[in-house]
C-alpha cells in the first residue's frame, strides 16, 4: 500500500517554519492554514535550530565563495590545456 505524501519545498518549509517562530498564532491555527499535520510542526524549536544553524550561510561573504570559485575555473583551464597539448602530442604520432 503506498502512501500519498506531499513533498514541500524548501521556500515552503521556511515559510512555516519563520510562521512559527513567529508565534502570533497556535500550531493547530497555522497547521489549518498551510494545510500540513501538527506534528510536521511542532515543536518550533526544532525550527529554530535549524534556522539559528542556517543563518550564518545567510551572512557569508559572497568574495571568499567568488574567490573558490576562480580558482576552480584556473584549474580546470589548466587541466584543458593539458588535455589539449597531450591529444594534439598524440594525434602527431598517428599522422605520419
């Protein structure tokens, strides 16, 4: 017997989960409003760990990932260039 679960996405998740920090309304009120089960819910601290652990990555200096990602893009320069080099080598050797 298979069961029919809802996959939310992660936008949704947030949603319910800053709702619920919130605390203007109950969970069985917010619950009945995003049309989820209670227990998927509460308790909102366990949201609140999540959103605490998260937040951090919210704030991170977008130069220190730009600079990861240069580096990455030299090195996989340097490897096509290799590659190149290395199939034009062989390529002379088959051509007499």
């Amino acid at each position: 017997m298979s069961q029919n679960r809802k996959v939310h996405s992660p936008s949704f998740k947030a949603k319910v989960a800053l709702a619920a920090l919130r605390g203007e309304q109950t969970v069985a009120e917010l619950a009945s409003r995003f049309q989820v089960h209670p227990s998927r819910i509460h308790p909102p601290q366990a949201e609140k760990r999540l959103l605490v652990e998260g937040a951090p990555e919210l704030f991170q200096d977008g130069r220190s990932q730009e600079k990861a990602n240069e580096a990455m893009i030299t090195q996989l320069y340097q490897q096509i260039g290799q590659l190149t080099v290395e199939r034009d080598f062989l390529q002379d050797k088959r051509d007499p």
